[in-house]
C-alpha cells in the first residue's frame, strides 16, 4: 500500500513539476530592478514579466515583453529576486540561453535582448531569425 502511496505521490510531484517547467532566460540584475519599479508603480504585485517569440518583422520573427497576470498550460517560469520571468512552451527552445538587460543612456533607454540562438537580424534590430 505504500509503494502505491508513494507511487502516486511521484506522479502529482511530477505533474506539479511540469506545470512549473524553467527556462534559460536570464535576467541580469538591472533588467530585475527595472521591471520590479514598473510593477510598483503599477501598483501590482499579481503581473510577471512574458517574453515570447512571435512571426513578424523583416527577419522573421520578433521578440514580445509585456506584464502578464496568467500562467498557461505548458509556460515555463523562473524567478529573479522575486520578479518571474514567464515564457511559453513554444518560445523556450527560440530563447535558451538569451538575456535581457535594461539599458538607460542618452542614446537608448529599454529593454535589450541578447539571445545566441538568432542567426541574424534586420538592420533596425528589432526582430531576427
């Protein structure tokens, strides 16, 4: 009775590990400070930060951030000092290894990826393939 005890008891903590599936997005301690100071004044504690890659731009694809309250089926997610950092299933293997700053100097202010896994981007930067 036991083995089957523990048995299921491996099977819900698998499951449990699979709705809370990580991912190799990094972000550096800057990125982390910026998005918890948007959460504040937002005055939200219940939004994470989405990365996702989508089709578009003049290379092919395009990277999406944005504040997110859900978690789908299947999303993978990391935490930074208590900042979540949320990717879809289909994104992970687009994004594996990138890392998201936050630039603030006179020439340029946001959010920056740097991601190994584009083999090229279009002259403006903005999307890659």
């Amino acid at each position: 009775m036991s083995t089957t005890t523990n048995e299921n008891s491996a099977d819900t903590t698998a499951a449990q590990a699979g709705e809370l599936a990580t991912h190799e997005v990094k972000l550096t301690d800057v990125a982390a400070g910026k998005v918890r100071s948007l959460l504040e004044q937002e005055g939200r504690t219940d939004l994470r930060l989405r990365v996702a890659v989508q089709p578009g731009g003049c290379s092919g694809l395009i990277y999406q951030l944005y504040f997110d309250e859900r978690l789908l089926d299947g999303d993978a997610v990391r935490d930074y000092d208590g900042v979540e950092v949320v990717v879809d299933k289909m994104s992970v293997p687009y994004l594996s290894g990138a890392s998201i700053d936050f630039e603030d100097t006179i020439a340029k202010q946001g959010f920056t990826i740097d991601n190994p896994n584009a083999g090229g981007s279009c002259a403006c930067g903005d999307s890659f393939h």
